[in-house]
C-alpha cells in the first residue's frame, strides 16, 4: 500500500494547524485527518465521529504502528512543505 497524494489544507486555529486528505494507491481517499499541535508537538489526528455520549470515535485508522508512522511522516511532511509555500 502507498500513498499516492496528499492535499493540505491549512487552518489558523490555536491547536487545529490542517485538514488533510490522503489518497491510497490511487483508488481510495480518507479525508478529514487532522494536523494538532499537542503538548509534544505536532501529531496527525484520524477522522472521527461524535457519538451520542459526547465521545469520539475514529471513523478510519491504521491497524498498526508501522502503517500509523508511514502516514504521519508522510502527512507531517507534505504539511511542513505547504506551511513553508504560504508567507
């Protein structure tokens, strides 16, 4: 599996900095994953749901860690170029 595109789409928010979506092996899109300036720095955040009990739950993610750092690398890095082209 690859990912073949990713599109950012930067937000001025305190802690929400991107929307991003991410295309796999040019035949399927998550959209909605989010770039978040946590306590430790930046981390990708999966698309989610609110449920009736006001929690979230993620709607896609990876079943491992190897697949969850191939995407965040990737995303994290698409986002640093698209933040450095905007003044």
């Amino acid at each position: 599996m690859e990912i073949t595109e990713v599109r950012v789409f930067p937000v001025s928010e305190e802690k929400l900095k991107a929307y991003v979506t991410i295309t796999f092996d040019d035949c399927f899109v998550v959209r909605d994953l989010k770039v978040i300036h946590g306590n430790n720095g930046l981390f990708v955040a999966m698309p989610s749901k609110k449920r009736k009990d006001g929690s979230f739950r993620d709607t896609a993610h990876p079943l491992n860690n190897e697949t969850r750092e191939m995407i965040e690398s990737r995303v994290l890095s698409e986002y640093e170029k698209e933040i450095s082209r905007t003044p």
